[in-house]
C-alpha cells in the first residue's frame, strides 16, 4: 500500500473537520493521549490556520 500525504487545502475544510470529529469518537473509548476536546481543540479554525 502506498501512502501519499499532501498539504491540506480550502477545499479540504469538511474533510479535515469530519476526520477530527472520527478521531474525538476514538479517543473517547480508550485513553485520550493527547487531550483533545471536542469543540475545543482541535476545531475547524485550528484546520484553517495549517492551511494559510
């Protein structure tokens, strides 16, 4: 299996957001390692700001 990581962009927004939404479901069944919040951090602001 190949692997291709690219720079996130406008367009990416939902996606990104969708995927930290998936990510705070599995966290809060185990232990959450790196004390992500939901609606706190991270958050679609935080996915705009990796993008500029």
């Amino acid at each position: 299996m190949e692997l291709l990581i690219e720079r996130g962009a406008y367009s990416d927004l939902d996606e990104i957001e969708h995927l930290y939404n998936d990510v705070y479901e599995a966290l809060e069944m185990g232990i959450n390692y790196p004390g992500w919040k939901k609606g706190v951090y991270p958050i679609r602001e935080d996915a705009i700001v990796g993008i500029i």
